[in-house]
C-alpha cells in the first residue's frame, strides 16, 4: 500500500521491449525494464475497480505476460514480476504488439466504458513492422498511447507516430543507468496529480552540469570543481567543492526552475564544510548546510521578505547524507527531511515562492561561507513529496555495477 498511489479507474497496458538489442548493450537490460514497470506500477492502487494492469512482452512476437484480470493487488503483480520474464531475445515488431493490445486487452468493456484506458510502450530502438496502423486503431478506441526511448538507438520519428498527442507530455526518453528519473513523470502523467519534477541534475562526469528530466533547463556552468566519487559508492558520481569562493556552479533560470507555489529540494551531500546546496540567488529560496552538522532552508517571499528558517543539526559530517527541503502552499507547511524522514516541520503561513531567480550552488558572489564537500543528484520538484514518495527518488541517481 502507497499513501499517494493513484486511485483513478485505469486500464494500464505496458508493452515492454524483449528484442535482442535490449542486452546487446549491457547485460541485464532486460531486467532494467522489468524493474522499471513494477516501480512505474508501485504509484497505481491496483484492484477491479482502481486501476487493472496488464502487460505484453514483445520480439519478433508479442506474447501476453498478464492481462487486466490477472491480478487484482499490487503484490500479486509484484510477486509475478520478480518470479522472472522469459526474454525473447528476437527482433522487435511493436506493431504486432499494438495488436495485440487491442484484441485482447483493449475489447469493448460496457462496464467501464468511463475508464482510463492506457498503454505505455517501451523500446530501445525501431521497430520492423508499421507502428502507424495499430496505434491509431487503439488511438480510435480512446487509448492513450505513452512512449518511452531507452538509450542511444531510438527512432524518434517512430515514437512521434505511435504517441497521442500533444506528442511533448506522451514521450519520454532516458539512459540505461537513469530510468529511475522517468518513475514519477510517467506516474504523473498517467495519474495527473501525481510529482511533477522540474529539474534533475545527476551532477556526474558523465552528465556535467546537465537536467536531464523533460524541462530540460539549461546546463549548469562548473567553476573549479572535480569530479568525485558518487553516494553509490562508485566513480564520478558527484561534485567536490574546495571551499573557495571560485569553487562553484551556476544554474541559469529562464522559468522552468520558478516553482512559485509548492516545492521539494532532495540532493546528496557529502559535507565537510558549510555553504550553499541550492540557492536562488539573489534574495531567493535558500537550501545550505550552515555547519557540517546542520541543514538548513529559508523559504522566501516572492517579494523578498524571508520567512522563519528551519535549522536541524541531524547531519553525518564526513559522510553521505540524503537530505531535502519542501513547501506545501496548500498547508503553509515547510519541512527538511533528511533519509526521507521529516527533521523539522514549521507553518510558515501560505506564500508565493522567490524561485524566480538564477540558482547557486558551493558559494556566492558576496558571502564568506563556501561549501566544501560533495554533491550529488539534485532535483527540484514543483509539488511537496511525501516521505514514501522521497524515499523513492532516493536512489534514482545509483548506477549499475559493470
């Protein structure tokens, strides 16, 4: 049971790649995408009268894994997925299993003829056979159609066919290593209501200074900070700051970052000294570590008058510490979290929120305290998470062991 599952009535297909490029380019793809759709499922009530999953696996063909009366609980659903899926390992006609969808799962249904009826297709590359035919038969029937690109190969032209339009909130793409950041978009999307995510910064080597959720803000400049070792405990996986004011990053802000009503601020650090982790600067929100030992925020008036600050000294110094800040504007609450657990909640009163500024991390132009330490995997939400719903971005950032 999630508190914040959706409990709309929903009919959710997926359609799920087992071509033989999925493992061609990493071992253990496959499972990637197992795991994927039972986290995607984690935020749907599942019943006969909420939401009804089923799903297809597909190669050269579709064979059906479950259907919509299968199952009728989150965990039966589960215990299917994690028993294992036999990978066909052929080639990929996503037309045929766009057919199959719609002759055995997408039938005409009397009875909840009011329902959601959505289908989620997830494919590493192109497809064989036409997309165009079936996905606009199951389009006419009143299925929405999702599309989810894994990795470097996908045809864009593909998905842009297949995918209900406005084609920009029924296409998502993401890496092998990231598919975690794709969970709560997807769950948005399908369940409106559900976390909507505004940026996501890895702060890897690979990925720099870049978000890499759909908004897609513009990169983050670097300024005399290296690459370190990550809270997964591999290489590269987070920033280091030196504690000087020239060791810093800048994020520019041309409004996908504003989330004037509501926000959540979650990140890893690593701290060994104080300064910012997420400033809006000047004058706006502010996210620091003020002591080794202590977090802190200060949400900020859009007019630029401060509210009461929070302060929790909860912090591990010289250790990984995921931690996290947020504003509900319905409630008037601000809380800091730290490993998901509230630390400090405070009624600030309802407000609008100063994020309408460019954003600093590791030190700013006029104060003398700069961070030194590691920072990872930054993400800025428009809406205030539940505990269970940050305990689940939680490792978004981790990556597969080679």
């Amino acid at each position: 049971y999630v508190p914040t599952a959706c409990r709309t009535a929903i009919d959710l297909a997926f359609l799920i790649d087992g071509s033989a490029s999925v493992e061609r380019y990493g071992i253990g793809n496959f499972r990637r995408l197992i795991d994927f759709v039972r986290n995607v499922i984690l935020g749907f009530s599942v019943s006969r009268t909420n939401t009804r999953v089923g799903a297809i696996v597909f190669g050269t063909k579709p064979y059906k894994l479950f259907g919509f009366n299968s199952y009728t609980n989150n965990g039966a659903i589960f215990n299917r997925l994690n028993k294992g899926v036999h990978y066909p390992k052929s080639g990929s006609r996503i037309g045929r299993a766009l057919l199959m969808a719609q002759n055995q799962m997408f039938r005409k249904n009397t009875r909840r003829s009011r329902t959601t009826k959505v289908v989620v297709v997830i494919t590493d590359g192109s497809s064989m056979d036409d997309v165009a035919g079936p996905s606009n038969a199951l389009k006419a029937r009143g299925v929405r159609i999702y599309c989810l690109g894994v990795g470097r190969y996908i045809n864009g032209r593909q998905l842009d066919i297949m995918a209900s339009p406005p084609r920009r909130n029924h296409i998502f793409t993401a890496d092998w290593t990231h598919l975690g950041i794709v969970v709560n978009e997807l769950r948005n999307a399908i369940c409106l209501g559900f976390p909507r995510i505004v940026a996501f910064y890895p702060l890897s080597r690979k990925t720099r200074g870049k978000d890499i959720s759909s908004s897609q803000n513009p990169e983050g400049k670097l300024h005399n900070v290296r690459p370190a070792p990550g809270p997964d405990g591999l290489p590269d996986g987070s920033y280091y700051f030196y504690g000087r004011k020239t060791s810093y990053i800048d994020f520019p802000n041309k409004g996908k970052l504003d989330s004037r009503y509501s926000l959540t601020l979650l990140a890893w650090v690593y701290p060994e000294g104080s300064g910012p982790i997420f400033h809006f600067s000047p004058g706006g929100v502010r996210f620091w570590v003020v002591r080794p030992n202590t977090l802190f925020v200060r949400f900020v008036r859009r007019t630029g008058r401060p509210t009461r600050q929070l302060i929790s000294r909860t912090l591990r110094p010289g250790r990984w510490n995921y931690v996290g800040a947020s504003y509900d504007e319905r409630t008037g609450i601000a809380t800091l979290w730290r490993d998901s657990q509230p630390v400090k909640s405070l009624f600030i009163g309802r407000i609008r929120l100063a994020t309408n500024r460019p954003v600093r991390m590791g030190a700013l132009p006029r104060d003398l305290r700069y961070f030194r330490g590691r920072i990872s995997c930054m993400q800025v939400y428009s809406v205030p998470l539940s505990g269970p719903e940050i305990k689940r971005a939680e490792r978004v950032c981790f990556r597969a062991r080679e």
